[in-house]
C-alpha cells in the first residue's frame, strides 16, 4: 500500500521571503510600532510633525504601485524620495510601519477633502503592495486584505475614525491618482467594520451626465459631490475636472464601471451614500 510513505512525509512550511530592508532603514533606531499587528519596523527618513498639532481622524489608502516591494520600500524609506507611509502591507499579509502615527507622513501630495487641504498632517497613511494600473494591476490577496482590515481595526479604536474618513488616494487627489483602484474590495472592508459602503445602484440604461453637460443638473451633481467631501466647484459645467471626480467615486463606491460619466447608477449611489452619513456629518453640510 502506498499510504504509509504519503502519510509519514511532512508537510512542506513555506517560509515568508526576507524583507529588502533599504541600508537608510537599517542605519536607522527603531521605534515602538503602534499597532500589535505589526510585523516588523522598517523606520522612514521622511517624516515630520503634523501641523497645529493635528491629530489624525482619517485613514488613507494607496497601492504601490511599483513593480516590487523593494523599489516600493526604498522610495518610502529613503531620504531625498520625500514619499513615506505608516505603513505598508505586504502580499503575504505581512504589515511593516515606516513612520509613528504620531507624525505626519508624506503620502497624500497635493490633496483635498471636506475644507482640508493637509491630508498629510488629519491622515494615517497606508501603501498596499500592488504593482498598480501602470504594472498589470493583479487583484489584491485574500491574506493582504485580512491584514489591512485588522490594521485599520485598531487605528479607528485608537484614533476615533469616522467611517466616512476611510478614503482612497484617488478621492483626495482624482485628478493625479488612481489607487487603490477598482479591484479594491472595499464592501468587504465595510462588511468588516471598516469605511462607508451602501450597494451601489444597479446600472440601467437611461439619461446621464457626461463630459460636454452642462445646466442644473450637472451643478447639483457637483454640489452633492462637494457635500460629501470631494474638490470640486458646483459651476455647472462637466468639464474634465468634473469627470476626474465621478471616475474617483466610481473607483470606490460603483466599481463596477468606471467611466466618469454620471449615469443613473453614480448618482443614485452619491444620494445613498449622502444620507448614510452620520447626522453629525450632515449638519455639519447644512
């Protein structure tokens, strides 16, 4: 019989791959991490302390967008790259910290959300490794999504996030960047405690607002887009600045097409959205 030999094997372990620690991070004290998830410190020469004493109440999620972790981690970890994160979750699940909540991180760029143009200094900043639109753009791993939700379990403990404040590089800066995309499964975040997600309408055929609109309808559109926290001007126009917007919520909140026209689907979704938030939020709008 051949199952003894099958059965006396022992399974094969896979060992996670040794981490391409940058010789700045190496040189570098570290620090205590802040979260217990954490699987090892790589510390980041790009840092600083937040504006006016700002403590941090949003989380802000981005992809790599590299070819491989260790050009991702040299460019977040090496001075003169003047990028850096909180941290960065691996594909095998694993979460590096970078740069104490504490201070302020230089992820967000240029950027704008809800009458704050400091992303950097209200944020913590998270990179996932994924090689992003420009490299193939593979789906994110059921074990890296695992560790980003546990990771952003204990910030919105530790530091009070709203659900509203779980938000994509894209929804701050949708004229420059695009991640974490589409494939990002923010539904099962939400299932899991994490942002603010409804089920987006179902897409029909029907009237929509595109690029070349203009009148009420396209300044209601934008005006609700503004209430619920993007940079945009209600000037009734659909100009590009207008698609970039509606492209950026449909990467978060209508994946299912993104094409920055204003269908039936978008808008619907934006209403839905607007009246899930919490009545703090809402008057604050009023």
């Amino acid at each position: 019989m051949l199952l003894g030999p099958i059965a006396s094997e022992k399974p094969v372990s896979k060992r996670p791959r040794a981490l391409p620690i940058p010789k700045a991070s190496a040189d570098m004290p570290k620090f205590t991490p802040d979260s217990s998830v954490v699987f090892d410190v790589v510390p980041s020469e790009n840092f600083g302390d937040r504006n006016n004493g700002r403590t941090p109440d949003m989380i802000l999620l981005h992809y790599t967008g590299m070819p491989d972790l260790e050009g991702a981690l040299y460019r977040l970890c090496t001075a003169g790259t003047d990028v850096s994160a909180h941290y960065v979750v691996l594909e095998d699940g694993r979460i590096l910290q970078c740069v104490p909540e504490s201070k302020r991180a230089w992820h967000a760029g240029v950027s704008y959300w809800a009458g704050e143009t400091d992303i950097n200094s209200c944020s913590i900043g998270i990179e996932i490794v994924n090689r992003g639109h420009d490299w193939g753009y593979p789906d994110f791993p059921l074990r890296q999504v695992a560790a980003v939700i546990a990771l952003c379990r204990g910030i919105i403990i530790r530091r009070n996030v709203p659900p509203h404040r779980v938000l994509a590089h894209s929804d701050v800066a949708p004229s420059r960047k695009q991640d974490p995309g589409e494939k990002f499964p923010w539904r099962s975040l939400a299932d899991s405690g994490v942002g603010l997600w409804v089920e987006p309408a179902p897409i029909i055929k029907g009237d929509a607002l595109h690029p070349g609109s203009s009148g009420d309808q396209v300044r209601d559109l934008q005006a609700a887009l503004a209430r619920f926290g993007y940079g945009i001007e209600a000037d009734g126009r659909y100009g590009v600045p207008t698609r970039e917007v509606v492209t950026a919520f449909q990467r978060h909140y209508r994946p299912q097409r993104v094409d920055g026209v204003a269908d039936q689907s978008t808008v619907a979704t934006l209403q839905a959205l607007l009246a899930a938030l919490p009545e703090q939020k809402i008057a604050e709008l009023s």
